[in-house]
C-alpha cells in the first residue's frame, strides 16, 4: 500500500543527503537545467518552424530534430576519446557555450533570406551535441559521486524534482514565446547558458 507520509519522508532524506553533497547536488542541478531547455525548446520548435522560418510542420523533422539526433549521436561516440583528455567540467562548460551559440544562431535564423534551412540544420547538430556534453557528463559524475547503496534515492529524487522543476518553466515559457516572440525568447534561454557556464567556470571546482 502507497503511504503519502513514507514517500515524503524518504524523498526529504535523499534531499537532506543531496543538499549536503555538492559533489552530488551540482551534476544533478545541471541535468535539471538542460532537462528544462530541452522541454522547452521540444515545445516551441513546431511554432519556430512554422511562423519563424516558413516552413511547414512536416519538415520539422528534417530540418531539426533529425540533424540535433545526428549531432547527440556523434558527441556520444567520441565522448569516451574526450574524456581520456578533458575533465568532465570542462566538457560540460564547452556544452553550456554550445548550446548558447546554437541558440542564438537560431534566433538570427529567420532573418537570413538564403540558406536559413541548411544554417537551421547546421545549428540543430550542435545544439544536439551540446546536449549530450551537458547531459552525459554530469550523469557520470553523479554516478560516480553517489554511493551505490543512495543511488536509487537519488535518482528517485531526480526524477521527482523533474517533473515539478519543468512544468512552471514550460508555462512561462510559453506565454513569453506569444508575448515577445520566439527569438527573444532563444536569446534568453541562450543567455541563461552563458550564466551557467560563467557559475560552473567559478563555482564548479567547490
């Protein structure tokens, strides 16, 4: 039987663990973030295609999310190589840059009169890849950083806070998409990057 006071207490201590582990708590604020960027931007990208750059919603794929998808696939082979010479941190750090300048050169996109559609795709696979350098990473150092017996927790925890950390962004997002316009609000979300790479650049190492 699901006891209401049991869920909320065990899900209070893993908060309690992470909170006093910022080995652990920063990784996992991290995903969170890119977690929100990436549901964001899932949910604007018919409306981008359509009214930004012209197109109709069945290229959306084609022109988006088949060339992020190739982008994501190509960081993940190499990132084994990548991690043998780099610092996991200074991957996510090159993940957050990444994915900002994506974002602004999908902000800029719709007003480029000729190749907006291969510089479309072109961004899209660098976004796609900056996910993955901000996701994966972190994912590793969680794992790592966590010990075996609170992993479930953690990830329980994670899950958890996932799911309320995405839904009040989602709808301010949306209302700031009609409000100011898709690109402002690229160039926000971009912003907000170049502020997380600026904090894990100081704050990372502590």
């Amino acid at each position: 039987s699901f006891k209401v006071n049991k869920f909320w207490n065990d899900f209070t201590l893993g908060y309690k663990f992470i909170r006093s582990h910022n080995e652990i708590l920063m990784p996992l604020l991290v995903i969170i973030f890119s977690q929100i960027f990436v549901a964001i931007i899932s949910s604007i990208l018919p409306s981008y295609t359509k009214t930004e750059l012209g197109l109709d919603l069945k290229h959306v794929s084609l022109v988006l999310v088949v060339p992020a998808a190739i982008g994501a696939l190509i960081f993940t082979y190499y990132l084994p190589k990548l991690l043998k010479k780099f610092r996991k941190i200074i991957i996510i750090k090159s993940g957050l840059i990444g994915a900002g300048l994506s974002l602004v050169g999908l902000a800029v996109l719709p007003y480029l009169t000729r190749y907006s559609v291969l510089f479309g795709a072109i961004a899209a696979i660098l976004l796609g890849a900056s996910s993955a350098a901000i996701t994966l990473p972190s994912q590793t150092l969680l794992q790592e950083k966590t010990p075996a017996w609170f992993r479930g927790r953690v990830y329980g925890s994670l899950s958890f806070m996932l799911i309320i950390a995405t839904s009040i962004p989602l709808l301010a997002a949306a209302t700031m998409a009609d409000v100011m316009g898709i690109p402002i609000l690229l160039i926000i979300m971009a912003l907000a990057l170049f502020i997380g790479y600026l904090f894990i650049h100081r704050k990372g190492d502590h």
